[in-house]
C-alpha cells in the first residue's frame, strides 16, 4: 500500500511482446493496492537509429531539432504500454514529459530537471489510473521539448518520484542489482543488499552504468529511496538509500572500472593563478564533463595538466584545449585513449586508513603502471594503461571484497 | 513578398533525398522574400506502420493512446525537415501540433481543429524563422495530444494559414492540380486553373482525393486561396478561391468518383417521424460520416431507408444499424460494398436545366443501372455498381467536358 514510481529501460519495451510483459509486472503492482506511475525509455535501439537518421539529413543537427526528433521514441513507448495495460483490464493514461509536468532547463541533449509539477499526474492517479511517464525528456518554460543526457530515464523517474512524493522509486533493469564489481569481469562479485546514495553516486561517476549518477544525485537531494532490480525476476535487489550506521562497517563497497575515458595532458603550462580556471571553464562551457583533474609540480615556472573526459566528448575537449593552450602558451597538448580508470568506493573509508596504499599494493603485484590518481573522502581513483583493465579490477577486488580479503 | 502556408504529403518526406528537396523548395520560397510556414505529414507509410503496431499490442488500442503514437510520425517529419533547412545556411524551428497552438475538440482520431493561436509562429517568423509546424495533429485545452481525420494535414495547413491570415496556402501533392476527372481512369481529363470552393468542397465529398474536404471547408470559412500544385514540377497548379462570375459559364467542372463506399438498406421502416432520427443520430454519435441517404416511398406504413458510409466505417455503422433497426420494428437489413458512387460537380448547375438528364443519359447509353440519386444545387451523385465505374466516368466526361462534349 503505496506511491511507488517504476522504471523501465528500453530493453524492456523493445517490442510488443517484452511491453505485454512490463504491463504485468506494472498490474501485478497495481494490484498489490499500490498507487502506480511508469517511467519508460524509448523502445531498444530507436534512439541510436533516429541519430543516425539526423546524420544522414546534416553533420551538425541543430540540438533542439534533434531532441524533437529523440522525443519521439519515449513517446512511442507510452503509448504502447498504457494501451498494453488497457488490453489487460486495467485504467492507464500516457504523458510524454512536457505533459508530465517535468520541467527542464534549456541546454537541448543535456537538459537537467528543475523540477516536476505534478498536479496533473497527481490528479489521474486519485482516479485510479496508473500513469504512463515518457523518461528522458522535458520540457523548459518556453514549450520546448528537451532530452536529458544519455540514461535520464533514471533520472526522470526519481525526479517524478521526488515531485510526488513517492515511497519508493524502482529502476527495473537486466541486472540483479548493484555489485561489489562488473559481473562479466570478476566472477565472483557479489550483489549489494544497500548502499548510500553516497557510494551509489561515486560508483554510477566512476564507470558503474546500473544507475545514472544524476539522478542519484536527485535522489539523494530529495530522499527518494531507489530500488535497483532485475526486471527478469522476483528476488530483491539493491537499496540505495541514506546512510545508516551499519552501512561504515564496510570499508569498500565496491571496484568500478571505466574504459570509456580518454586522457588530455597540457604540458607547459604557466604556473600561475588562473590558467586552470581558463581552461576548465572553456571545458565546462562546452557541457563537457571532466572528471579527473592532475596538475602536476611545475619547474621553471611550467606545469603540467592532465584530465580525463568520456570518449565521447574527446574531440570537442581537445579542440577547446588546443585553443585555450595556445592563448596561454601551453608547449605541448596531448591525448590518449586507451586509459582506463579503476576505482574502490565505500563509506568505511572516513574513518578508515591505509585503504589508498592497500590498492596501490594490489596494483603493483600486478605489475601494473598507474598513470594519475585522484582521492576523494570515499573514493579512490587510479588511470591506467586500458588493456590492464580486467587484471586491475580483479586483483583490486579480491583484495577487498571477497570474503576472505586480508 | 507575402506570407505563405505550404503543406507537403507522406510522400514528399519519405527519406532524407526528399527531406532535402523539400528543403530546397522551402528556402526557394523564403529567398523571394515570403514569410514561410510549411506543414508536413508523417513520413511515407509511417502512420500506417504505427497503427500495425499498435495492433500487436491490443485490439482495441485506446483513440487517446493511438493519437499519442499516431503524433510521433509527424514530430519525426518537422525535426528532420528543420534539420535539412538549417544545413542549408537557413534558420528554421519546428512545433508539434500542440506547440504550434493548434486547438481541437477532444474526438480523438476524429478531431476537428477550432482554433489556431498562432502568436508563437508569428514571433518566430518576426525573427526571419522558417517555421516548421506538424500537420494532422493538435491538443486539446486540456492539453491532450489529438488527431485529425486521415488526410488531414491539409486542414492543419489551412487552419495555420487562416490563424496567420496568410496570403496563400499551397498545397503540395503528386499531380499537377485538380482535373476534370481521375486521369488514371480519363486520360484526356484536363487540369483544372481555378475553381470555386463550393465546387472543390463537393468534389472531396464525392472522392476526389486531392483535397481533404474539411480543409476546403476551412478555407471557405476564413476565405483562405488554395493553390494545389505538383512538388515536382514549378508549373501553376489549380486554384481553389471564392466563387467569382466568370466561373458560372461552365455547367459542369469536373465528374469524380468514390469507390470506398458501401450501402446499407433498411427496409420495413415504420413511415412515422423520428425514425431516421433515431437512425442517423446512433450512427452520427459513433462519429462516421453519411454521405448519401435515400428514403423510398413507403407502401403499408413501412418504408425503405438506404444510405452510403465508407467502407472503412461499415462493420461499425452496419452493427449501430442492427441494433437500432431492432428497436424500431425493422424488417430486413442489406449491406453492399460492391458500389460506388460517380458525380458530377459545377456551379454552373445553379442556373442550367437538364444537367441531371444529361448525366442519366450518359450512363443509359453504357447501359449502366443507377441504385440510388441524390442531388444538391451544384452536384448530382449516382450510385452505381462498383464494377461498372471507370466506363460510368468515361461516359459521363465526354458528355460534359470534352472540347466538343455536345
């Protein structure tokens, strides 16, 4: 007996037969007495084909155009799935997310939620009615319709769950949970009963695709729990949820990986107040995420700069650095895609010690070179050379987190 | 210099080549210095694909929901189309129909437009945009999404015009203009240079299917021109505009002919007011459209009622039809889809004799037999067998619009 807000992924809904699936798992919900609303992303692949279809018209898309175009998939999915419901005897109404009510700022592809009016969702469930959400999309005050990055589904359905007041936001996806590592690298990984929003979102930064980061970061701003299930099964799956006492017992939670990052290093830079400001403010103009940032100790008044974006945005970063470089007189611009990134993540590590040097061991007996690092309170980060990946993330494990880890 | 509505079809947006066309032709318009609104279709078969699929989910797919599916094809269409003008040096911004401020009656699939608030277009082409707006498509106050009948985009072009009080609305299509009957059926059947909206009205009414009869209605209302022309030639089309007096001297403007339509007979009425009511307003409420009704002369207080639907709308009006005939002591109910209907149209008729004669003759020489007449003041219809149709048309033609029709 609840508000429960449910998510499901575009290989749920990929055609006809896995959206009859989704309508009942969301009855079977329904039926358990619970108000309900689903948030779906576009069917499978779609996305992906209706990019290539603007690139086969222009090289550059204008971006509102193409969040016109993108809009559409999630919208075919609503439809789909409320009348999946109806066929299956019950009351369901589809909103795409400018009727929803979620209200976005104008950065077209990359849009973030400012936040949801949800009178009209609110108004339809009091009848009944299981409501059909549209994820990934928006829409500003203006009427635009706008796409949030890559994965905003997550992100759509907390946020729907944070404007409603929901009890639980459930993230249906085609794995059981959260693990201590990537399944498909360490065999022996093993599911996460709970976690903190904390954890969550430094683990989602740092390369684990279960959950996207922003809309932990949602998550936790409005404490929404989230519950990160397999829509393939019954069994439980991973709370993510404040932190509670118990969660500081364990020192690491988890290793993540991450290849999709590329590396830019700007030597000779200037070593005076300012430089960095400029060019990361240029980076960061461009909605370019940067996640790790390394100056290294400078001699004659020269320093050195390393940082790593996604893959992706590769080439516009260093387009944008090659141009600030040569106003502040940089020697040297280089980058290299074939890094990786190995990261423990875990609470415990507050009012823990010695957990940076017990990686940096794991490494070294692997006989594997670390190129940056980079700590937080509850975190820590090693680049290395891509093809270590695997050896990196099992030996860093099994150090950690296998049961009999020293 | 003026302000121009253009509509292009399914057809003309079916691929990108196309797309880049018809973005060809858009910037040739806005570069003699038009203000410039194009509404577009969804692409190709798009729509008819979309009903399939809806169709592997559900039998009976909700008309709310289908709308919202249905709405996608022609979201995909104005980004596209918006993407190719841009990449050609020009500035274009595409609207939904509800983002275009498009108003319709909430009859989902059946909606009628009531009103265009076009204050959003109008400051966008106060900018110099060209702006791209989806036919076929609007919202209701309520803000749902909405569908027009099939075809029409055409309306949404007119409506768009007559909410911009546009110079013209030029309507693109893959012949050249309206002719004087289906030249794939007359092959001397010539192209008509203007004709009167009366004459137009009827003739989409009757089965001409170049203009959707709404829209013609539309333009009537708000005295918009029409300029039906060819999207692959630049040769002038037909002009579709007030009646003006030169246009009497012809009798008869053109013959058409439907074979999507279907007859049901009641027979065994009681002749007593209040039956057709009770007939016509079940059917009418079920939102299909009757074309053609027929009372005979009744003999022992019972009489025979016979009407045309489309075929489309049979089963549907047949089923309303055998309930209601239950009700009102019906004797025998007949369905036929093996009919069509052949006309011939002018405004000339107002003030000419013999007109029907004529037509009853042309078809009595083939020895063609006639079910059903019905007459208005500038048309007079004949349902015939199906079978006999293009030698009904034939005849009909060369007596009335040959350069030496007697």
């Amino acid at each position: 007996m609840g508000l429960i807000v449910q998510k499901y992924g575009g290989t749920s809904v990929a055609d006809p037969e896995k959206i009859k699936n989704v309508a009942r798992r969301v009855i079977k919900t329904k039926e358990e007495g619970n108000d309900l609303v689903v948030v779906v992303s576009a069917p499978g692949d779609m996305t992906d084909e209706l990019i290539d279809l603007a690139y086969q018209i222009t090289d550059s898309p204008p971006a509102r155009e193409m969040d016109v175009l993108l809009a559409t998939g999630e919208q075919r999915s609503i439809a789909l799935l409320a009348m999946a419901i109806c066929d299956q005897g019950h009351n369901a109404i589809s909103f795409t997310g400018p009727q929803a009510g979620i209200i976005t700022n104008g950065i077209h592809r990359k849009a973030r939620i400012k936040n949801v009016q949800a009178e009209r969702i609110t108004r339809e469930l009091s009848e009944g009615k299981i409501v059909i959400v549209a994820g990934f999309q928006g829409s500003t005050e203006d009427n635009a319709i706008t796409t949030l990055s890559r994965g905003g589904s997550d992100t759509s359905a907390v946020a729907v769950a944070a404007g409603l007041r929901a009890d639980i936001c459930e993230i249906y996806t085609d794995v059981e949970g959260v693990y201590t590592a990537d399944p498909r690298v360490v065999h022996d990984a093993r599911k996460i009963s709970s976690i903190s929003y904390d954890e969550m979102l430094e683990m989602a930064s740092l390369g684990a695709r279960v959950l996207h980061a922003r809309a932990v970061e949602y998550a936790k701003r409005f404490d929404v729990p989230i519950h990160v299930r397999s829509s393939f099964s019954e069994s439980p799956g991973t709370m993510v949820a404040k932190e509670v006492e118990d969660m500081e017992g364990v020192v690491v939670r988890s290793v993540t990986h991450d290849k999709d990052q590329a590396k830019i290093s700007i030597f000779g830079v200037p070593d005076r107040p300012g430089i960095a400001y400029r060019i990361f403010q240029a980076v960061g103009a461009a909605e370019i995420n940067v996640d790790m940032i390394v100056q290294g100790v400078g001699k004659d008044g020269r320093a050195a700069i390393s940082f790593t974006v996604s893959e992706a945005d590769l080439r516009d970063a260093l387009e944008i650095v090659q141009r600030v470089g040569k106003d502040i007189g940089a020697t040297d611009i280089i980058a290299d895609e074939n890094i990786a990134m190995v990261s423990v993540v875990g609470i415990g590590m507050k009012s823990h010690c010695g957990v940076a040097a017990k990686m940096f061991g794991a490494l070294a007996e692997e006989d594997i070179n670390i190129q940056m690092i980079s700590t937080s309170e509850i975190k820590i980060s090693c680049v290395i050379d891509e093809k270590d990946t695997e050896r990196a993330v099992r030996a860093v494990h099994s150090k950690f987190l296998l049961p009999n880890a020293e």
